[in-house]
C-alpha cells in the first residue's frame, strides 16, 4: 500500500487564528509522525479585537487540557451569561439574549407557545424572566450551572470575555510546549507548482524557504495566500449587512464588571463594550455611508464612560466570505476566511468550526476533490446562517431616526432568512440545520427581543384551564428569581475564584 499521510503543516500567521490551530492540531495529532511549523513575523501587528466569545470556546480550550479558571486566570477574564441589545429595537428598548433555554417545554409543546397564551390573556412578564441566564445577567450575578439540572428552568451556559492577545499568548505556550515549532520572519514569497498551481513552500526575509504540504492561512484580511497566491474570490454581502468599518479602543475599567456584553445601536452602527478583569474593551461598527470617520470618532469617545488608555484605531473590511475557504492544499481560518462583524461573538467560535472541520477531514497527499468539496460546502452553509442570524438584528429594528436604521429595514433578506421569518411569524416554527451555531433559543430571544411574534400559539392549548396556566407560569417566574437571589455577585465570583495572574494585571 501507498503511504500518502501527511508529513507536514504550515500555519501561516499568529494571532488567535493561527495559535488556537496550532496548539489544537498538535494536540491532535500528537504522537504521529506529522510536523505543523508555524510562521509569523513579530513585526506584523494582529487585529486582536476579538474579546467576546460563546460557549463553545469552553470545550475548545478544556480539550487542551486548560480550566476555565486557567484561562480566566491567564487572560484577565470575566464571565459572559449573554449579550445585552440596548436601544435596538426602538431607543429606550433593552433585552438580553442568553445562553440557555427559555422556560419548560410541557406536553411536547414548546414553551414559547405558552408564553404567548399568556400575553394574550394580558399578562405583561417579559420572556426572559423565564431564562436563568438572562435573570443573572440582569442581576449582575453569576454561579456556574448544575451539572444534574433539575429541570430545564435551570439550564444555562456562559463563555468569557477575554484579551485577545493574551490568550492568542496561552495558546502559543501550549502549541509551543506540544511541539510547534514557531519561526518569526516574513514571508517575501509563496511558491507554487507549476503542474497544478498548489503551494510548494514560501521564501522567508531570513533567506530560507519552508516547504509543507498542507498550508493554513491565518495571515488576516489580507489572505496572503488563499486570496493572493491562489486568487480564490470573495463573495460580498455588503447588500445586506451595511456596515464596513470598526474603531477599537480601551479604556480603564470602572466598576464591577457586568457578566454580559453591551451592543448598543448608535446613529449609523452600534457600539460595543466588553468588561475585562483589568480593562474594557470598547469599539463602534459603522456604515462609511452613513456617516464620516470623524463623526463616527467623536460618537464613540463621547459614549464611552472611563479614560481612553489609547486613541482609537480603524478597521476597514467588507463582509462576506472567501469563494472557498479550501483551495488546492490551502486552508484559510478566521480573517482570511472572511468577515462578520462581532455583533454575536463568532469570529472565534468560526476559528473552532474551522479547526474541527480540518480534523474531520483532514486530507493526504492525493488531496480528494471530494474532501475538499465537502469542506467548502460545511464551511458556506456554516457561514451562511451567521450571516442570516445577525442581518435579522438589522432588519427587524423599529428605528425611524437615522438614515441607516431605515435603510436597514429597507434591506432585502436572503430567501433563506425570509422564510425562517414567515415560518416563525405563522407557525412559532423553528427551522434547524446541521451546519447551524444558534439554536432555536438564540432565534427566540432574538425575535421576542424585537417583536417578532407568531400570529398565535400552538391550538393544543386553547384547552388549557387558564387558572391552572397562570400559576404553573409564575412558579416558573418564582423558581427563576430565587436561584437568582441565591447566586453571589458575577464580581465576588471573580474575585474569589479568577483573579488575573500578574501579566493580565499590567
């Protein structure tokens, strides 16, 4: 039999990208024979922005052997129940949207369905007092969850907020230790074959040339080789998702830290806020349409509350996705794959997918078009369906005060969008995929969050004693506020449990 395994991987670019492939590869490959070198220069500056995570990051890192309380130690983290939208809607509005479920699912039904009949007969409880997660959000609590939960009032996830570049920093240390082998230079050029145009190796400033067969791109914006050795495409969805551009600043942290995100929508855009043990991170995605760099500069320096600790920097992009996110033996991951912007926290949590599908199908040396297909389509449906989730932030907003909130409800959804709505406003249907990272539950606290209401509830309760519904409800709202009386204050969990190490401090 033919040998055709792989012998070698070059991740090309750090950063978190770069550093989360490497250590997770390593540790998947430990043992055999393959060798992953990864190259950066440490001239080239990373984006670095990404400080907002969902849970998933969680099995992500304890698969490599790390503790939340590690990382949490290590990257000056706090913790994140959810994202808190303030004035989305309409200005004045505020919901949360957790992670975790929404209530208890009775006779098969599920509970939404309830919570409508009950709004119907005039009770004016918001759905999230039937969401853990959202009540300890609220409250400014926090208490992990149940390992055994009782029932599903008490089923709830958090993820952190963390610094980016400290914990791109962790993961460097744990690829390192594992075996990467880390060489700092620039790369001056990509090298291809001329029988079929895959990458052979790249020319390093240093004078050497570092040959692989399969390459990762984790090089940013840029794709210095899945866009500019391999000339791959870029689908763009600026149509739908207006914004192009993002300021990113610091500031001195003020206060206890809350255990959500802050988005709140501005005049063309919406602001970011993310509380770190030893800083905020705070940033404004806007519409270069819609308003000038400078306004937009002036907007969020006057939003955010503490002391600048640098002025802020620009990011450009145009959201969308590389054509293909695997071209001949190049994989692309975070920035070089493509770009949505932050407004859900999945730029990481799209670096772990990306990672996951490698391992799943991780090629040989014949490098099977059918693979490689499959890959791409994974990756396009995958992507696809954030996009979907955060245009419908856009489109369902009630603004009528600024041009860009107008031209958003203007925007004409993708058809896989619209009938994920139409299904919802007839039936209270969710529709769910395979290659999809929110579940139904993200979906309803996003549609409750902005008035997306089904036209009526489930007809199986129209036979409900109405006394009988009423009370069963407000044990739910009971149960719920109690556990979060119970729980200690999300600051007094950090600083008992997760204070930073001295690095996270400085």
């Amino acid at each position: 039999m033919t040998d055709n395994r792989l012998r070698s991987v070059v991740i090309v670019g750090g950063g978190t990208a770069g550093w989360m492939a490497a250590a997770s590869l390593q540790r998947h490959f430990q043992g055999s024979p393959l060798k992953i070198t990864l190259i950066e220069s440490s001239e080239i500056g990373t984006v670095g922005v990404g400080e907002a995570t969902i849970p998933t990051i969680r099995n992500f890192y304890q698969n490599l052997g790390l503790s939340d309380l590690d990382v949490m130690r290590a990257t000056g983290a706090t913790c994140k129940l959810g994202i808190r939208f303030n004035d989305w809607l309409k200005p004045g509005s505020s919901f949360i949207h957790p992670f975790g479920l929404f209530g208890q699912d009775l006779r098969g039904v599920p509970f939404h369905n309830y919570w409508l009949r009950l709004k119907a007969l005039g009770e004016t409880a918001a759905i999230g007092e039937y969401s853990l997660g959202a009540a300890l959000a609220k409250g400014g609590k926090f208490t992990q969850p149940s390992r055994n939960p009782p029932s599903t009032l008490s089923v709830f996830d958090w993820a952190l907020h963390f610094d980016a570049s400290l914990f791109a920093g962790l993961m460097r240390k744990v690829a390192e230790a594992a075996g990467v082998q880390r060489i700092d230079a620039k790369i001056t050029q990509v090298n291809l074959r001329p029988e079929d145009g895959f990458i052979a190796s790249v020319d390093l400033d240093n004078g050497s040339t570092v040959e692989g067969e399969l390459f990762i791109d984790c090089s940013g914006f840029r794709g210095l080789l899945i866009e500019e050795a391999l000339h791959t495409g870029y689908e763009d969805w600026s149509p739908w998702l207006l914004c192009d551009r993002a300021l990113a600043v610091q500031s001195e942290g003020t206060g206890e830290p809350p255990p959500y995100t802050d988005v709140t929508a501005h005049t063309a855009g919406w602001r970011w806020r993310i509380p770190l043990q030893h800083r905020y991170g705070n940033g404004y995605v806007y519409s270069s349409r819609h308003i000038s760099d400078d306004e937009a500069m002036i907007e969020l320096k006057a939003a955010v509350p503490d002391p600048l600790l640098h002025e802020p920097r620009q990011i450009r992009f145009t959201p969308g996705r590389r054509l293909k996110a695997w071209n001949k033996n190049c994989v692309a991951l975070g920035l070089a794959a493509g770009f949505l912007e932050p407004l859900e926290s999945t730029s990481i949590a799209l670096i772990e997918t990306g990672i996951e599908k490698i391992k799943q199908l991780f090629p040989d040396r014949t490098f099977n078009q059918g693979v490689i297909d499959e890959f791409n389509d994974m990756s396009r449906l995958e992507m696809e369906r954030v996009r979907d989730f955060i245009i419908l932030h856009y489109k369902a907003n009630q603004r009528d005060d600024t041009a860009f909130w107008r031209d958003c409800q203007a925007v004409v959804v993708p058809d896989t969008l619209r009938h994920k709505i139409e299904l919802f406003r007839e039936r209270g249907h969710f529709i769910r995929y395979r290659w999809e990272m929110f579940q139904p539950a993200s979906w309803l606290a996003i549609y409750t969050g902005f008035d997306i209401l089904p036209k009526t509830w489930d007809p199986s309760l129209d036979g409900l004693d109405v006394e009988s519904l009423r009370r069963g409800m407000a044990e739910m709202r009971k149960a719920v506020k109690a556990a979060v009386d119970a729980a200690p204050r999300h600051g007094d969990f950090l600083e008992n449990y997760a204070r930073p190490a001295p690095m996270a401090a400085q």
